[in-house]
C-alpha cells in the first residue's frame, strides 16, 4: 500500500501541473506540426507500436538522430552517455559496462547477465563483449531510462539502448568519410544503398579505426598500451515480397585487435613493490593487456501489413568471441597475469509482434524465445609459479509472452496496461584446477587437474506488469505517470576452488519503479523540454565485488544480493532553436541511489568488514549534467557553417559498496568544440573536432586485488574529417 501511495502522490503533483501549463500555452504561438515546438521531430519505435514523435512517447527516452550524432562527433556510446542524463557507460578490457539511473553491472563472466541491455536493429545483444558496437551507418540511437520489463522482458532492470542502422533505399545513396587526428587517428569508412534490382534493395558499410597508445609503458619489455585497431562490415538485403510485405537479411562482423585500457593509475594499495609510482596516462606492469575480439550475426525481420495490424518476426542468430591476457595486480612484479582468458558466445533468439489499433486502442501483443551458450574460463599464473584456472560453462534458455494496451478515454487522456510473463532456466558447470610445476609458455597451457568442481541450474519465472496514463494537456504537452516491474534472472559466480560452491548462485533481482513526467514543446523559442521524476524500489540488487568466504578462508570476486536498494531522481533535458542561428540545449540530473541493509561487503584496502547500509551504488553521482551551444551560418548561398561547443559534469561516484574516493571517481568537467563546413550543392563537408580540450585527467572505472589500480579516461584528442555524399 506504500508503494502504490508513493506513486499516487507523485502522479498527483505532476498532474496538478496542468491547468498552469494549460494557462502558459494560451496565447502561445501555433506549434510546429512536429509537436516539438519548432525543432526538427525526433522519431522513435521504443513502443514497438511503429514510428512515434518522441514528445507523444509517455517514457524518459533520450534519442539521437545521425545528424545529431555527427553535429557532437560521437564515435561510440562512451559519448553519447556523457550527455544524456542517468546514463554511463565505459569499456573494462574487451567488455562493455552501461548502467542507467546507477543500475548496472561489472560482472562479466559467463554466469550472469547485464542490467542494461543493448539492442541492434530490434536484436538483443546477451553479452557485453557482444555489445561494444561503434556506430556504422545507423539511423538512430534510443536510450530508454529505468525498467523496460513488459516490451523489452528480461535484464531490462536499469534500462535499454536501442541502435536502429539504416535499411535499404530504392534510390542510390552513398558516402565516404576520412578522419583523422592526433595519436595516429586514422578512420575510413563508407555506407552505400540502392536498388538491385526490380523489389530488391542492399546496404552495405564498413570502418577500420586505428589510433597509436593512450598510455605510456614504463617497463622497456612492453609495449604501450590502450590503441585502437578495428575493422567492421555490416550488409542488408530487402525485399519487397508483395505490397505490405517486406523482407530484411542483415548480417555483421567486426573484430578488434588491441593493447586494452587497464587500471594502470595506481591507488592506495596493501602493497606495491616494485617501487614504481607510474603518472595518470602510464603503467609500469609485467604483462601486456592485450587481445582479440570478435564478433558476428545475421537476422532475419519481416513485417508483413494486415490490414489495421502489423506482424512483425525478428529471427537472429549472433557469437562473439574474446581471447586476452592481462596483468591483473598492475605492477612490475608477476603476482597474478592472467595469460589467457577466453570467452565463446552463440546465441539465437526469436520475438513475434503483432502490433494494431481497434476502435482506438492500440496495441502490441508477443512471444521471445532465446537459447545462449556462453563458456568463460581463464589460465593465470600466480605469484610467478602458481598456474591457476577458474572456468565456467553456462547454457541459458528464455522465453515470453508479453502484450500491453493504451486505451484512450476522451480526447486527451489514455490509460496504459500491460504485462509480461518470462520463464528463465540457466545450467551451469564450474572447472577448477591448479598446479605448481610443470609450466610452459604456452598461455593457453591449463593445469592438468582441471576438473569440474560445481554443476547446478536454475529455474524461474516472473511477471512484470506495467501501469500507466498519459494526459494531451494541448498539442505540445505531455503529462504522464506509469509503475513497471522490472525483473532481471539469477546467475552464477566463477568459482575460486572447490570449498567454494556456498557461493555459486545468486538470485534474482526485482524492482517496482515509479515515474512521473512532463513533455513540453515552446513554441516562442523553439525547442522543448522534458522532466521526468522516479523512485525505484529494488529488492536482491546484485553486487559484484571482492567478499570473504569463511568456508574457502579466501577473499573472492563474487556477486551476492543485496537486501534492498532505493533510487529516486530528477531529470530534465532540453533543446531550443531561437533562431536559425542559435542552438542550444543540454540534460540535468540528480541521482539518490542507497543500498537499505547490510550484505556481505568487504574494505578492500583492509579486508575487513563493511556495512554498506546507506552507501551509493556504484557509478551513481549525486547530481550530472551537460550543455552545448551551436552557432549556423551560411557561407554564401552554396556554403553552411556550424560551431559547436560543449561540456558534460559527473559528480563523484564510487565502484564498490567502500565507498571511498581511491576507488571512485572523483566529479570532473570535460569541455569539447568542433567546427563543420559542408557544402549545399555537391555533398562534400569538413571539420574539425576536440574533445577533452583542458586534458583533464579523470577515472572511468577501479579495481582492487594485489594492489588498487583505476582506469583512466581519453586524454585530449584532436581530430579532423572530410566526407563526400551523393
């Protein structure tokens, strides 16, 4: 009753708002028919409904066109996190780590799952190494905040960022585009689409992207570390079979071969001995982090018109494979060098829509279905004469149902209804082994015991309903209140020896959100302006961190449950074009994320116990922010400029229950500009981006073993493109 009374005296402050913005709209200029109050219409398929203007949508959704993405030089999801409220992301090695609203996970390993998922063209991505995705030839970017557990189903616990790349054109389009810039910066890449023949259509795009090191290497053995050498493809094939009916073949592969970011700026540690104390963009260490990544997939989608509905089928198939080493204490001194860890991925799923309107109501009903095999295991050498191997095998099978309604009542106002049911089994197998003579180069070398010292499953299943009304208050206003029940599966931790297995699993992960908003377009000056209010109520939130085990007499990287964690916020984000002139906008949020009751938590720099009862969630700062201003100018009359400058602000977070500064990462400013030139009449553009421009050294992520090491964020780069389109 306190939950639901919680999230009635929220909806009732937010639609108390009405007659005053009612009041405010009276008198007001007529709004651009794209309801977005003179600003160019964002579309978005989040609803899975078909296209919507995102100011009709009732969610916290941030979208980015691929005009946009190219106006803030945006090369990857790092910086689309950085201006869009409650969202961050960043890369740990070959792995990529998102949370929203500081829901998220640095657990990696084959036996679990993310808390934020990312989607490519309708596909779930099931892995983070499967989910480091650069944008190549894409349409647009959607990062839905907070629990998507009814449209979007299973591990959609913090939120979702859905990809959308660019179908096939009946008419031939193209481009080519060059950059390059400082650290070696080199990046061709091209897109071209048309018509094949009669009904049949393709696109097809690649890149390679190629940077020298970020990060010097102070022990002359090694080389530098954190480059870029990348290379990806991606092709589609529609068909028009018959009129309402189309065919889309995609398929995709992209593989990296790289010396990784790493936790190289050392922190206060229980020791560091080789004496070295490396600067913020050095390391001093006895191994090279380095490795490959790849990844691959085709699908599948066909939508065929019904006549008042549509049915749509997405049928993919995707792998990703890593295969790395690491040194893992960050030092000079071989204390623990993971020479190998390897990670093999497949996965195949299958999600049916049937999405209409009748009398009014629209909806969208639905099947997922998803098998994954994942296998992640690892050959360390400890202490320089310890050969060690910790694995684990896991076989995940999903499936759903789902179906949701908004039923309109009048003219303006619209009630919402909708739920899933997901039925999760996960079967896993745990090898253990260890040796002390013997040792070989060979990095892939695994002790000859290895065995399996743990098997064991899981099976569960979870409803999560959502609830919702919308108000029209006039064309350019939206107010909205909903309740979701968000549900992420239980998992399986990688195993330190066969004493261990009391920690094996883990639970579930529940939460009921609250969230109330107002979408407002403002037609006098342009532009619109979106607040979303939330309280998120979490039970079993999973924590990965370093913990003592009183049955092995170890300390381990495990995930446990925490008892319960409470998240309520404030964001708002806005853009405005007084004129045709100026641009201007930016997001602000305020984030209170508290772990309620104790769980198993350890101080990292003492080994001994911590309360983590009201500590923060990790990569959850207090308040965030961005602003950019751009400034247009034509050139004459075959010629446009655009200036752009911005900046993004992070307060401080922390990466474990400690809480400490040492690891965290302590709040920052980051400034960028660019300048672009592009041509009226023959396609062609130029310009030149900076992002970092005060160098501002600043942490993306920490870890503590052997010693305590951060990872360390872009240094100033510097980089300039040109681009021909027809």
């Amino acid at each position: 009753m306190g939950k639901m009374n919680r999230f009635f005296r929220v909806a009732l402050v937010t639609t108390s708002l009405l007659p005053m913005v009612a009041h405010a709209q009276e008198g007001a200029p007529a709004a651009a028919d794209d309801a977005n109050g003179g600003m160019p219409d964002i579309v978005v398929t989040a609803t899975k409904t078909g296209a919507q203007s995102l100011q009709k949508v009732p969610l916290a959704i941030t979208a980015f066109s691929a005009e946009t993405i190219a106006q803030m030089g945006a090369a990857s999801l790092v910086n689309v996190a950085q201006v869009t409220p409650g969202f961050a992301y960043t890369f740990n090695g070959p792995w990529s780590i998102a949370s929203i609203r500081g829901v998220g996970t640095n657990n990696v390993f084959a036996g679990g799952d993310p808390s934020t998922t990312l989607q490519v063209d309708g596909v779930y991505y099931a892995r983070p190494t499967g989910a480091n995705v650069d944008f190549l030839d894409f349409e647009r970017v959607e990062v839905l905040r907070g629990p998507q557990g009814t449209l979007y189903g299973r591990n959609v616990i913090g939120g979702t960022v859905n990809i959308l790349t660019k179908d096939p054109t009946d008419e031939l389009r193209g481009e080519v585009k060059m950059t390059i810039g400082n650290y070696m910066l080199v990046r061709p890449e091209f897109a071209l689409s048309g018509p094949l023949a009669n009904g049949v259509s393709f696109a097809v795009s690649g890149r390679y992207s190629y940077h020298d090191f970020y990060t010097k290497e102070l022990n002359p053995s090694l080389k530098d570390g954190w480059n870029e050498n990348r290379w990806g493809v991606r092709g589609k094939l529609k068909f028009d079979v018959s009129p309402g009916v189309d065919i889309i073949l995609a398929a995709d592969y992209s593989k990296a071969d790289e010396y990784f970011n790493s936790f190289t700026v050392r922190r206060s540690a229980p020791f560091i001995p080789d004496g070295l104390n490396p600067g913020f963009h050095e390391s001093a260490l006895s191994a090279p982090n380095q490795g490959i990544t790849e990844q691959y997939g085709t699908s599948a989608k066909i939508a065929a018109d019904l006549g008042g509905a549509t049915l749509t089928s997405i049928t993919a198939y995707r792998e990703s494979n890593a295969d790395f080493e690491a040194d893992l204490d960050f030092t000079a001194v071989d204390l623990f060098h993971t020479r190998a860890f390897v990670e093999n991925q497949s996965q195949l799923s299958q999600e049916l829509t049937l999405s209409g309107n009748i009398g009014g109501v629209t909806y969208v009903v639905g099947a997922f279905g998803m098998r994954e095999r994942a296998v992640s295991y690892y050959g360390a050498v400890v202490f320089g004469s310890v050969l060690q191997t910790q694995g684990i095998n896991a076989l995940t099978k999903s499936g759903a149902v789902f179906g949701q309604v908004d039923i309109p009542v009048g003219d303006k106002l619209k009630f919402t209804a909708g739920v899933r049911y997901t039925h999760d089994e996960k079967d896993v197998e745990n090898i253990f082994g260890v040796q002390t003579t013997g040792i070989t180069n060979d990095r892939h070398q695994l002790p000859s015991n290895t065995a399996p010292i743990f098997s064991g499953g899981s099976t569960k299943g979870a409803m999560t309903p959502k609830f919702g009304v919308q108000y029209q208050a006039s064309r350019d206003t939206l107010v909205y209140a909903s309740v979701t029940k968000g549900y992420k599966s239980g998992g399986f931790n990688l195993l330190i020896d066969p004493s261990s297995i009391n920690s094996a699993g883990y639970k579930p992960e529940y939460v009921w959100a609250y969230e109330a908003g107002l979408k407002l377009g403002i037609p006098s000056i342009g532009g619109r302006l979106n607040i979303a209010t939330f309280y998120n109520d979490y039970k079993g939130l999973q924590v990965n961190q370093f913990v003592f085990d009183p049955v092995s007499g170890t300390t381990n990287q495990l995930v446990n449950n925490a008892k319960k964690a409470k998240i309520k916020g404030i964001e708002l984000e806005g853009a405005f074009q007084p004129t045709d002139a100026v641009e201007f906008g930016g997001s602000l949020a305020y984030l209170d994320a508290k772990y309620k009751g104790s769980f198993p938590a350890i101080n990292n720099f003492t080994s001994g116990p911590v309360n983590p009862d009201g500590k923060r969630l990790n990569d959850a700062p207090r308040w965030s922010g961005s602003a950019y201003l751009q400034y247009n100018a034509s050139l004459g009359s075959s010629t446009d400029l655009h200036l752009r400058g911005g900046a993004t602000y992070k307060g401080d977070v922390f990466y474990t229950p400690l809480n400490d500064i040492r690891l965290g990462s302590e709040a920052h400013w980051l400034f960028n500009a660019g300048l672009t030139i592009e041509s009226k009449t023959n396609g062609l553009s130029g310009g030149i981006r900076v992002d970092n421009i005060t160098d501002k050294n600043y942490v993306v992520a920490t870890y503590a073993a052997f010693s305590a090491g951060a990872m360390p964020g872009e240094p100033r780069t510097v980089r300039g493109f040109v681009s021909y389109k027809f």
